[in-house]
C-alpha cells in the first residue's frame, strides 16, 4: 500500500528551505570505520577492492543496520557526503551502519559487478548479524542516485543470486528488508535514462532487452519490502521522472512505499553539510519517522 504523506510533511518539504537550523551533529561524531574486503576469503574474487566500512554507533538503540550505497553514475563514488555522513547519521540514530564500496565503470566493472557487491555485502552482514548485535531481519539498504538503482535491484533481484554463479553458497537471504532510494537512477529507456549511468552500467550492450531487463520500473512486482523514495522536480542530472515512474509501478503492483517529490533541491545533496540538508532537514523530519514506523529507529 502507498503511504500518503501529511498535509504538514508536504508543507515542510516543500516551504522549509527559507529555514537556517542545522540538520544534526551527526558529521561531528568521532567513530573510525572497521574496513573489510568483501571477497578477500574467495579465491576467484582474488584482489578485488570492494569493501565495507563498519560504523558501530556511540551508543546502539536499534538492533537494525543499513548498507549504504553512493552515487556516482556507476562510474565513481560520492563517498563522502552519500557515504560517510549518511553512516553517520545512521549512527547518531543508534542504527549501524556499513559503507559499501561497490565496483564501477571507473575501473573497468560494468553489471552485474555492482549486483555481486551488494548480495555480498548482505550475505556478510546478514551472517555476522550476532557479532554486530543486529537482528538479521532488520538489515536494509539506502542508496543515491546510481546508488538508489543499486539498492532497488537488491531488492528486485533478490532471487536472482549472483554469489552462487561465483561458487558461493549464501545460506541466508540476499533480500534488504527496507530500502530507500534517494534521487535514483531507475529506467534504461531512451526518453528518461540517465546516459553516463546506463552506459556505465551496461557498457556497449544498449539492445532493447538489456535495456528493460535493468529498467527497474518494469520490475516493480518483486519489491517485497517497505521503500522510501524520494526525488526534486528540478533535478538537473537525473530526471524526477524516473522516480515518478517507479512510484507509479509500485502503486501498481501494491508495494508498501512513500514516494517524496519536491519542487526544488536539485541532486547530490545527500547527508552531507549543504544548503538542502540544512534547510530541509530531510533525513531527520522525513526519513526518520518512517525509519520509526516500519520499526527501525527508535
């Protein structure tokens, strides 16, 4: 079922940039990530880079954690302000949070790398959810702009289980239990698809099939989690219009959602320390009572 929002979340939403308050401490939290290599114990994976950065909360009030996943037009990675601050508002939360650097076309990777790095980077927590005092079904997953494509095929590839290809046996679920997309990239198609994304994904494969077979609105029926979707009309690098055309494929196809639209906050704003956060306070007037009520946050 699609939330709806509030008369008072919309008015927030879209009034409260004239607002100066700043959105949180959190990017003054002094916590050292625990760096793992995601496929150091797999010999066919050998020298691969990918990694999690752990952030353990100051003080842990949620048995619940996040992967988080930057944008980056699958080409690079913000991991900063779509990385670092957005593991440290988690943890200001009392959530855990794992930073993933997943492979991209900046070094050579194109689909399904970036697949393989999530479902591994679920299988790992998942498995090790008693060591991080976390509940092995309260592990979700948010991501921006190439990010949110990511988290969403998480979901909706789920069963599609890339580590047994790779000669691994998960033994757990490779499916998020929430997710959140933020400005995503979402369609292939021509007349909305982010260009220098699709092409990092897909390389030089642009035939229609690949196309819709990656074009996660036409694959909107085997979401079986909550999602939070959010997007600005006036964003100049990826089109809202993806996002209006995932919220209408999860309408259809009944998906517990809330879909988000502003008028104005352009991309890229992420956690980080701007404008947007700052006036808008999106993450803590938004995402967290939501966080809040699918059982999350605290």
């Amino acid at each position: 079922m699609k939330k709806i929002l509030s008369a008072a979340a919309l008015f927030l939403f879209g009034i409260c940039a004239f607002a100066t308050q700043p959105s949180s401490e959190y990017p003054m939290l002094k916590i050292k990530p625990v760096r793992q290599k995601i496929w150091k114990d797999v010999p066919a994976m050998k020298g691969l880079s990918s990694r999690l950065d752990y952030y353990k909360p100051l003080e842990q009030s949620s048995d619940a954690a996040v992967i988080v996943c930057p944008g980056g037009s699958y080409h690079h990675l913000g991991i900063f302000h779509e990385g670092k601050d957005v593991a440290l508002w988690f943890c200001s939360k009392g959530i855990s949070a794992f930073v993933l650097k997943y492979r991209v076309s900046g070094n050579g990777w194109h689909h399904p790398a970036m697949l393989e790095d999530i479902q591994r980077a679920i299988q790992l927590v998942r498995q090790n959810a008693s060591q991080y005092k976390i509940n092995p079904q309260k592990i979700g997953a948010i991501g921006f702009s190439a990010g949110g494509h990511l988290v969403l095929m998480a979901q909706e590839f789920s069963g599609q289980d890339q580590l047994k290809k790779l000669g691994l046996q998960s033994g757990v679920s490779l499916e998020p239990n929430f997710i959140v997309p933020v400005y995503p990239v979402v369609s292939m198609q021509d007349d909305i698809a982010h260009v220098r994304s699709r092409k990092s994904l897909l390389n030089k494969d642009l035939s229609q099939e690949r196309k819709d077979a990656l074009s996660l609105e036409l694959h909107a029926d085997k979401i079986k989690c909550p999602v939070f979707l959010i997007a600005n009309k006036d964003d100049r690098t990826v089109d809202y219009r993806n996002s209006v055309r995932m919220d209408e494929a999860m309408t259809k196809a009944g998906v517990d959602h809330i879909f988000i639209l502003g008028e104005k906050g352009d991309h890229g704003f992420g956690m980080g320390n701007n404008n947007f956060v700052h006036s808008t306070r999106w993450n803590d007037n938004l995402l967290l009572p939501w966080l809040r009520e699918i059982g999350i946050a605290n």
